[in-house]
C-alpha cells in the first residue's frame, strides 16, 4: 500500500498541509487560515480546525494509503517536547487578557494532535529546521553530513546538521543563528529585545533597514527613494539591484558582508561542507551570493579557506515548506 | 583478559603517552621529548623513537593484556585522515630548506605508526577535542549530549559534542571557536594571520596581554608592573587577583566578558546543557567564572537564559591529556 506522511507548516497568516510521500511529490493539500485564531483563547479551536481539515483531505484521496505520521514546522517549535513555546505571531493574548504570564503561551501542539490522530508518530520542530531537513532528504543537500541552512525570510533562520544529523540542542531550540551579535556597539535594535544581532542586517527587514540607512548617506538618485518604509519591499532591491541602481548594489553587498563575516564565525565551529541559501532574499541570486562568498573566504581561517561551498536550496517554491515539514518523517524512516 | 588503549599527547615540548583502562586508570606511563625532533626531517625519527617507547612500555607491565587501539591528541590533527596537517610548532622547515611549500607539512603519523602497531586500531584528533571525549567519557560531561569544551591553554581550543557526538566536520578540523572574530574593528594581532580572534583575549597569552594593555591605562599601582613582559606568566594574575590587584582583577573582568560574550553567540548555535573550562587559566575558578557566566547571561537570547550551565573540567590534572587521548578508543568500545 502507498504510504503518505503529513507536512503542515503553520505560519501566522497561513497553515499549510499536505500529504507528501517519500519522492516527495504532494498528492493533495490544504490550507487554514491561522490568522482566523489569532488569540490565545483561539488555540483549541484552531486544533479542532486543523485536524478535521486533515481528516477531510485525508478522506478526499481516492485511493488507500498508510498515514506513516505527521511532521510540523513551526516558529518556536521544540523538537524534543513536541511544544510551541511563546510564538511572536500565534496566539497572543488579548489586550483585555487579565493574566499576560507568557509561560502559559505554551501549546501542547503534538500532544493535543495525538487525540485527533491517535498513534501516529508526530513530530514538530521550528520552520527552520523543517526546511533544513527538507534540503537533507528532497533538496541539495542529500548525502552530504555537515552543512548549514540559512532561511531568509521577515527575519533569519538557520538549522545545523553533524554527523548527518540535525542539532536540536539539550532544550530542542539550537539554530538560532539569526540572533548571534554581529554588531557590538550601536547594532541595531532586534525583535528579541538585544541589539545588533545578523537578523537585523540580513533578512527581509533587514535589507529594507540597510536601504533607508543608505539613502540618508548616499546622494546617488534611485527609485527606491519614491518608496515610503511601509510600502517597501525587499524584492525591490533586487529589481533595482538589477538596473545597477547604485543603493540597492551597496545594500546587498553590505548584506552579504554582514552574512560572510558571519559564516566565516560558524564555520569555525562546525566545518560544513556547504552552506544553502534558502527564501525570498536568496532569489537575489548572484547579488546576495557573490559578496557573501567574497566576505565569507576573506574573513574565513586559513584551514577552511576555499572549502566550503554556499549553494542555493534545492526545495525552494511554494511547497517547500510542507516538504520540509513532511521529511522530519521521512527521515526516521531511514535510520 | 585486562583490556588497555595508549593515550599519547603530542605536545610542542614533550609527547607525553600511557596505559589507561576503561575505568581510567593509567598504569605506565612515560614521554618522548618532541623537541629533539624539531625539524621536517626529523619526523621519521620520531615516529621511531615513539613507537619504539610505546613497546619498551608495554613490556614493562608483568601482566597479560590486549592493546584494544591507540589514540592521539594532537595540535591540527585531522581525525578523518590520521594525519597532522601543517602544525605550528612540530616539525618545521630548516631556516636553509631550499623548497618551503607549506602543504609538505602534512604528516601521515596513523598510517606512519600502523606499521610498528599492523592490526591496531590508531585514531587521531586534535588535542582539545581529545580532551572534550575525556570529559565526556571520564569527566564531569558523563550522560551529556550537547556540551561546548573550552580548553584554555597559550591559545584557546574547543571541542563541540551535538546528539552525544563529537562535531569533528566535513574536512575534520570542526571546533576552531578560539578564531572566531571578537572584535571586528581594531582586534588584537593573532597568530593565525587575522586579528580579533576570541584567542588574543581569552588564552594564557591574551589575558597577559590585557594585563599589559591594562597597566597602560590604569593608573594603580600593582606588583604585576615590576614584571617584564617576557618573564610574564598567566598564573601571576590569579595570584595578584587573590591579594585583590585592581588590574588583576580588571584584566579577569575583562576576559569573562569576552569570553561570556562569545559564548552567548556559540550558544544559539548548539545549544548545550554545559559549558566546561579547561586548562591553565580555569584554575583561577571565580575570578573566570563570575565574570563569563555573568557576561553569557546577559548577552544572551532570551530562550536560552538560565539554561546553560558553566562547569570546571573533571579530568584536569597532569594526565588530563593522555585520559583524554585514550578516550577516543574508549568511546568507540561503547557505540
């Protein structure tokens, strides 16, 4: 009999399911709108909501199949409780909300699954270490056993593999590259409360960042500075990074330098043989690729200086994610 | 029958090799000094004269047993090939050498031995990660999976065990965390042809340079100014922070501080349950740990605060090196 795991990848707009086997081809997916259960009070709900949307894909498929299990990623996704444990955008609570005691903020997600799903094999673990994972098992990372995922998206995610097998750390939270301090003095201000961590400089946000600092300091004209802060858009640098508008090349060599220096440090201590770019700001392809490689072996330590290679991932599209969430499945499958 | 392994410690001075038991019980021990052999085409003579003590050792002992492997610790050991690869203080070329190609220096020692020891297991690493499986197979890391070692010595060396493995990398060299970049602008000169790195501060050589930076710019007065630079020794700051020398005190102050710092960002990465201090400079106990704990916890991610303990080796102590060495064969026994 065909046998199918489920990849859902819960975001705070969207959560995404699909049923996924081993060749990673997607035979039906779905969607819920997580943003519909925006509050803590919200959470049971959105359970229910879930589970019965995968029921019913499940029953829509019009042949018999085995469920081997259901892999999850999810922000703040603990891999080794099965929790998401006070996510930024899932869950909050109301403004009204007499007791704001963030440790309640902890779902129980794969626990309160197991009554909908009982025993099947559930896993969850962040969005980052999902796609990295994904990149192990369907992308361009298959058969290699160290390497790096860098995941840019609104911020930095990033999951490491040793020994062909992904860090989760003693807490289930390791990979969390995008808050190593790169700046020491007058970084800019992170959304974890610290400053000058890399995710401010390179991601989404902070390439927007980068620009608008930018055009204060430069005088070359661009069409960016038609732009407010909150129309913007980071795929517009790279548009104007293609015409050769001069802000948006500075922008994304300041990225890359910001990235390279950055991976020189990791390397260090885990030696990959390849680092992958992975989400919207690595579509910039040679603007982003060409100074992060030149800063990387510029600031890199002789013994690993033109060994590692930094490569585009191999699961990007629309689906990456439910394929990444599926191959945390997959993946015991084969040890 | 008793069951032993070799430890040998290949040291710049002296290479310092044992009879050690599971339990950790060494019962001969003996050295060979690694400085009569200071030359390139001096090695093969010293691999003689260490093979040829190993077995004068092994005759030594008035009982039956099987040699179960051979274990090294070594300054750039490679621990997928066997090989020490372009080392700082071993085996250098005559200043009269006519052909000086650095990539020469790549010493096959597994393969070299192998034939005085045929049929016996001979694994190689670098000398701080031998001492990372000595603390886990003996010391005070027994049960961990996710630790950090820092091994603080002239420079500072690392090891990083993930999923209870040692992260040896792609190319094996993984754990160079004392050249990871502290300071971007202005950064200490490092023996490794950068500046800024971790070891220029945190080391038995950065913490007397701090001393000297220090002695500039304070104006107290210290017993540690009548000392030149050249007859400076580390062990001179914890004996003037314990009769409470303001500068002594800073210069540790100072070093927690990078050294917690640095830390705080290694953490995010691997997420370990401990961080052990190893080495010369550890021995000063609370004048290090205070500061590094508290500059760790201050630096770091919110997830990760509180969670991640600072502990002293316990394996430290003239054999430190040698338990360590033999673990690397004691560990495979176990897998």
């Amino acid at each position: 009999m065909k046998k199918l795991v489920f990849g859902v990848d819960i975001g705070g707009t969207n959560t995404a399911f699909g049923l996924v086997d081993e060749a990673g081809d997607i035979y039906a997916e779905s969607v819920v709108p997580t943003k519909k259960f925006l509050y803590f009070d919200d959470y049971p709900a959105f359970v229910v909501e879930l589970c019965e949307s995968m029921r019913r894909l499940m029953d829509s498929l019009s042949f018999e199949f085995n469920l081997l299990g259901i892999g999850i990623g999810a922000p703040n996704g603990n891999f080794h409780k099965g929790t998401i444990e006070q996510p930024a955008n899932l869950w909050k609570f109301k403004p009204d909300e007499p007791n704001k005691d963030e440790s309640r903020r902890l779902f129980n997600l794969t626990a309160d699954m197991g009554k909908y799903f009982p025993s099947i094999p559930i896993l969850l673990t962040n969005d980052a270490n999902a796609a990295t994972i994904g990149e192990m098992v369907y992308g361009n990372a298959k058969g290699m056993k160290d390497f790096i995922m860098i995941t840019l998206g609104t911020g930095l995610g990033s999951g490491f593999v040793a020994n062909g097998e992904m860090i989760y750390g003693h807490d289930g939270f390791a990979g969390e590259f995008g808050h190593t301090t790169v700046e020491k003095h007058n970084g800019r201000k992170c959304g974890c409360g610290r400053t000058g961590c890399l995710e401010t400089y390179v991601s989404a946000t902070g390439i927007k960042r980068t620009v608008f600092e930018l055009m204060s300091k430069m005088t070359e004209p661009s069409e960016m500075r038609d732009i407010s802060y909150n129309d913007f858009d980071a795929s517009m640098v790279s548009a104007a990074a293609a015409k050769g508008d001069p802000i948006a090349l500075e922008a994304f060599r300041f990225t890359g330098e910001m990235l390279g220096r950055a991976l020189a440090d990791a390397v260090v201590i885990t030696s990959p043989e390849a680092v992958f770019l992975f989400g919207g700001l690595a579509k910039a392809g040679k603007f982003l690729f060409e100074p992060t490689k030149w800063y990387m072996e510029e600031n890199m330590l002789a013994v690993f200086k033109n060994k590692v290679k930094i490569l585009p991932s191999g699961i990007e599209g629309k689906n990456a994610a439910i394929l990444g969430s599926a191959a945390l499945i997959w993946q015991t499958q084969k040890a």
